[in-house]
C-alpha cells in the first residue's frame, strides 16, 4: 500500500469535498480522485460513496479515517522531534501571524534579525486562520486567542490597545456629527472591537464593511470614516487622529504560540526569544502610548 494515498483520502474526509480537497493539496480533483481508488483497490475496502454531488465515507472509510487520523499525528511526532534535536545551522523557521501585523510590525522587526544570522531563514505567512502546530502548518503563530491543541504552549506577547482613528482631513471636514463609521463585514462580527464600534455607532449604519483589517486602515487613511484599529498599526501614520470616545478603551491580548517539541530547536528558540523582546520593547506603543520605533 502506498502511504501517501492516505494523505488524499485523509483531506477528502476532513474537507468533506474533492474539490477543497485538491485546493487544500494543491492537486487538481482527478489526482485526489485517482488516489483514492487506488487506496481503495489497495484495501479491498470500499471507502467512500460516490454521489452524484458529494462523496461519503462508508462505515468502513470513518474507521480507516480515524486511524489515518493517528498516523498523521504520529508523522507530525517525528517531524517535530526531528527539528527539536537538530543542530545544523541551516534552518527555516515558519511564523504565521495576520497579515496586517505581519506588514506593519512583525517584518521589518523579524528580517534584519535573520540578516545576523546566515543560516537562519524565516517564513513570514500573513494569514488570520488557526493554524494547527501539531501538523506542522507552522513553527510559531501569533494570535489574539490561546490555542487549545494539546502539547502548545502560550506566551502573552502584550496587551493591544485598539482606538477609534480618522483622517485629519475627515475630521476636520466632517466634524464630530457627520461620522461615518468603517467596519468589519458579518463574517467577523464576532470580535471584540467589532462589538466595540457598533456600540459606538448606535443605530447607524457602518458606510463600508470589509474582512480585512489593512482595507479599513486605508478606506480611514483614505478619509472614508472612522475605523476601530490597533494603536500600534497606526503609529507613524501623520494623517491618522485618535477620536475620543464615550467608551472605555479597548483591548486585546497578543499570544506567540508554539510546540514545546519544535521549541527545542535553537533556532526557533532565537526566534521565539526575539520575538518576545522586540514586543516587550514596544508595550508603550500596542498601549497606544507612543510611537513605535522601527
């Protein structure tokens, strides 16, 4: 039996489509289809329906699935051990953080580091998802939330002051009757800070809506309205104004987190070390404070 075709059923049955399937393995739908009759005559086992739609998995396709399940975590075991003890020079360490803060903060903090240090490479991948660390999808993730996957461990990094911010020029045009409000579209209605505006903006309606941060850092940038943003981001930005409101400030926990395994390894221990340095020196500044340095 060939194991890799364990991986093709694994993401059919995760994904629950052949089609997010292939997306998820970067294959088109016939490589994720073939592979899974392959496994199938393999077997001898039927694994899943073919509907006219849809594929399910038969009752034998969940049992295999589960045990597939634990043969994925056990590769993601050794891979992790294998990076823990390691001491080669050349290592690429995988830093996912969202994106904004990645461009605004992170990068330009992270890549002169790596500059010190020749066999060091860091991956910098912009992306607000939750990564799984067991499987590997990255070394470190910077998130607003603690993880619940088993065997990561947690850092608070800072506490993130957000502010309501605006143009100069809008706020000189518009005043404080005509605020036109910028805020998050529904699929992130969910946040803190997006709770936090619509308690501001009361009964009126938000003038443009959007899934991205760095898109509401323009439109506001822009002249647009008034965006609930991180202090932090907006440090340096001259055309950007901080507006008083009837609200307390709000803020948000940053975490760093990482698996104690790949923790073991010295280059990502610089990194995480860096990481957590370059943060602490900037608490002044995600208090919203003072201007970050660069």
């Amino acid at each position: 039996m060939d194991w890799n075709n364990l991986k093709f059923f694994l993401a059919l049955a995760e994904t629950g489509s052949l089609s997010l399937a292939s997306e998820k393995l970067r294959v088109d739908h016939s490589t994720v289809a073939r592979r899974i009759d392959m496994l199938e005559r393999d077997l001898g086992v039927r694994l899943v329906e073919r509907l006219s739609r849809s594929w399910r998995l038969t009752a034998e396709g969940e049992r295999v699935r589960d045990r597939a399940r634990a043969i994925e975590t056990g590769v993601a075991d050794i891979a992790r051990f294998a990076k823990g003890v390691g001491r080669l020079p050349d290592r690429v360490v995988r830093v996912s953080a969202p994106p904004t803060f990645l461009a605004g903060f992170l990068a330009p903090r992270l890549l002169p580091f790596q500059a010190q240090h020749p066999g060091l490479r860091i991956e910098l991948v912009g992306e607000a998802r939750q990564v799984s660390l067991s499987k590997g999808e990255a070394d470190l993730a910077i998130r607003a939330a603690r993880p619940h996957e088993k065997g990561v461990v947690a850092r608070r990094l800072a506490a993130v002051a957000f502010g309501l911010y605006g143009s100069r020029d809008y706020l000189a045009r518009c005043g404080a009757d005509g605020q036109d409000f910028l805020g998050y579209d529904d699929s992130l209605d969910h946040l803190p800070q997006q709770r936090w505006l619509k308690m501001l903006a009361g009964d009126r309606a938000l003038a443009l809506r959007s899934n991205d941060l760095a898109n509401l850092l323009t439109a506001a940038r822009a002249g647009l309205g008034l965006a609930v943003l991180p202090c932090v981001m907006t440090c340096g930005i001259a055309e950007l104004v901080r507006v008083p409101t009837r609200l307390p400030p709000l803020t948000r926990e940053l975490w760093l987190l990482f698996h104690r395994d790949v923790a073991r390894s010295p280059a990502v221990r610089a990194v995480i070390d860096h990481i957590t340095a370059i943060t602490t020196s900037a608490k002044a500044a995600f208090l919203g404070e003072q201007a970050v340095r660069t």
